[in-house]
C-alpha cells in the first residue's frame, strides 16, 4: 500500500523528535551553553502533541470505537508533556523536580514516545482506511499549518480536545511566546533552519522549490 502524506509527515515528525531527544538526553545537556538543546527538544514536542489534538483527533473520534482511542492517545500524551516538563525543570534547576532519577526520566520518555508513536501510526492506517487522497492530504496540510503555531511548552493539566482544547492552545501560545521571550529561551522559531517549515515534506505539500544546499 502506498503512503499517504500523513503517513509521511507523522514518520518525519517522529524522527526528527527522536533525533532531537538524543542531545536533549546527554549528561552534559544541563550546562547553560547546551540548554537550547532540550529547548528545541521540548518545543517541538509540545507543538506536534498540541497539533495533533487540534487536526487529528476530531478525525479520530470518528473512527469506530473512537472515544476509546482518543482517551488513550491523551492519556499517553499527558505523561509525556509531565516528563518533558521534569526534564526541562531538571536541566533548569527547578527545586521540584530535582528529587528525581534523570535515568527514570529519560527512560520514561522513551518509552511514552515509543507508544506515542505506535498511536499516531495505527490511527493514520485507520483513517487512511476511511480518508480519500485529497482528504489526507488536507489533513496533513492542517497539521503541519496547525504545529506552526501551537504552544511551544507543555501544558498537562490543560484542556487537550474539543473546543476547550483548541481554545487552550491558542492562549498557552500567547502566553509561552511571552515566557520564551522574556526568559530568552531558545525555541524553534530562532533557528535559521526550522525542522519543519524548512523540511522536503514541507516543501513537497506546499510545492514550494527547494533551496540550494550549501556544501
């Protein structure tokens, strides 16, 4: 079976967090010179699990047993954001995450991110089953539109779905590009090369050209 572009764009997005992951996860990455590192890990994240909730999920639940699987894909995504919020505070120096293992914490994200994975891609076969060409293809547009703009730090304890959700993440990105800022905290919108927006999927929906690499 060929894949669609939202097949495409959910294994981009899961590589490109794992690759970001292994910097965010070394011994060293709590110096001050390397804490961009876990911030760009931790943007990135937060942004894709804010989009998906957004575009992906009114989809979801349209599916057969559809609740079910849209409490699990937020159950799952809760405790990632809670460890990505320990792993931030670790590296930073909050006083009330500083009790725990960085080992329990990076072995926590792993696996959330492995089942995190496995979610997203059973989902995107059972859509693709229900979803045609032109269907996909505007979802997965949607999604990378919606990662744009999505909150760039966790927020677990906020509405994830429905129209609170929406709602939620749209205040939260106001509210984390004030905190970013006035912190000065690296995110990914002060990187000249942005994961996403720059990326061969991004250009390929859009149909944009390529820019020239430089060697």
């Amino acid at each position: 079976m060929t894949s669609s572009t939202l097949d495409m764009a959910l294994g981009y997005e899961h590589e490109r967090i794992r690759e970001l992951a292994v910097p965010a996860g070394h011994p060293a990455a709590a110096h001050p010179d390397r804490r961009h590192r876990t911030d760009w890990f931790y943007a990135i994240a937060a942004q894709h699990l804010s989009a998906a909730e957004d575009v992906l999920l009114p989809q979801v639940r349209r599916l057969p047993d559809g609740p079910a699987l849209v409490a699990q894909y937020v159950g799952n995504a809760k405790s990632l954001e809670r460890c990505l919020r320990s792993l931030k505070g670790r590296q930073y120096g909050d006083s009330r995450v500083l009790h725990l293992d960085p080992h329990d914490v990076l072995r926590a994200i792993d696996r959330l991110l492995t089942e995190h994975e496995r979610l997203e891609t059973d989902y995107c076969r059972q859509l693709s089953d229900q979803l045609d060409q032109h269907e996909m293809n505007s979802l997965t547009e949607r999604l990378v539109e919606a990662e744009e703009v999505a909150p760039t730090r966790a927020h677990p304890n906020s509405p994830h779905t429905g129209r609170a959700g929406r709602l939620a993440h749209r205040m939260w990105r106001l509210a984390d590009n004030a905190w970013d800022s006035a912190e000065g905290r690296v995110v990914p919108t002060k990187y000249h090369v942005h994961p996403k927006r720059d990326s061969a999927l991004s250009h390929y929906l859009y149909g944009t050209p390529m820019p020239p690499t430089d060697r």
